[in-house]
C-alpha cells in the first residue's frame, strides 16, 4: 500500500567503532544485521583525523558485516546504524 507509514514507538540506534578495509571488503560488526539501518559512516584519517562521510558508498552486505566502495584500509570507521530488531 504506497504512502502508508509505520508507526514506531522506539528507536534504537547503535555504534561502532571498526578498523577500515580494502573496498569492497567485509569489516565485521557485531549483531548488525540486513535488516538494519545505516545512518552514518564516518571514516576517521589516522594520520591527519580528518573525518569523511563515508556513508554513501557504504551498505550492508550480510549478516555481522559491512562493506565500503573504497579503500578505508589506513583509517578507523566509526559507523551508526539503526537496529530495527530493538
């Protein structure tokens, strides 16, 4: 039925801090799942701590995994999501 909502009484969203990746590489996190949400991806530089919006070349591929179009492999990523199973 297009244009109907749903209604949500709570929302819960969580975080994680993983070391980046190979693009397109499986960087693990723990109970996220492909029915979730991606928020936001922030890939930290480690070697400036400029931070950059990572979040639209990311997705998630599976079940405890993530992965980014690009080569994040020197850097931290710090990635919020919204658990839709809470």
């Amino acid at each position: 039925m297009a244009g109907m909502t749903k209604a949500v009484s709570a929302i819960c969203i969580k975080s994680a801090a993983v070391a980046g990746a190979s693009a397109n590489t499986n960087m693990a996190i723990t109970g996220i799942t492909t029915d979730d949400v991606l928020i936001s991806v922030i890939e930290i530089a480690t070697s400036t701590g400029i931070p950059t919006d990572r979040t639209s070349t990311t997705s998630i591929t599976s079940a405890g995994n993530i992965q980014c179009t690009v080569d994040t492999s020197s850097d931290k990523l710090i990635v919020l999501y919204h658990d839709t199973s809470a």
